[in-house]
C-alpha cells in the first residue's frame, strides 16, 4: 500500500514543487503544497489519519481538499491585485 507511506506523498509534494519551477502558474504549488502536508499528516498520525490511512479514496479526498486549501490562500495571498491593469485614455502616437 504505498499510499500510506509518508515519504512517497513528501517525494511527490517535491516532484510538484520542481514542475511548478519549471511551469510556473501557481497550479502545481497547490498541489505540492497538499501533498506535503498530507505526507506530513501521515508521518505524524493521530486518530483521523489512522482512519484515513488504510483507504485510498480516503486519502485523497483528504488531499484534493488539502491542495484546494492551499490553493485558495495562495490565491488570497499571492493573486492579482486590483487596479494593476494600466489603461490608456490617448494614442501614444499622437503629439
């Protein structure tokens, strides 16, 4: 069952992180974001994630929600601020 490894959600929260390098658009960051937090939940444990741990559609329900979490406030925090778009009211041509 090598979705109850830690390690294998933290290698592929790293593998995301280096294609968001390489494709930037905030999408994957989210993603890798979720995927080491849910490696990261998985390490530690506790009573939710020993729920979770023994079911595949559980665990990535939990880190479709996580990476969806964490896209969110990336967006919050990161996104287009209002008024960046510069307009013009003239021909820049004209003298």
């Amino acid at each position: 069952m090598w979705w109850t490894a830690w390690w294998v959600w933290m290698v592929a929260g790293l593998a995301l992180a280096i294609l968001e390098v390489l494709a930037p658009g905030w999408i994957f960051l989210g993603f890798a974001i979720g995927s080491a937090v849910t490696g990261a939940l998985l390490w530690i444990g506790g009573p939710f994630m020993a729920f979770v741990e023994g079911s595949l559609p559980l665990t990535l329900l939990v880190f479709a929600i996580l990476s969806l979490v964490s896209w969110v406030v990336l967006r919050k925090v990161f996104g287009l601020r209002g008024g960046s778009v510069k307009t013009f009211d003239h021909d820049i041509n004209e003298n």
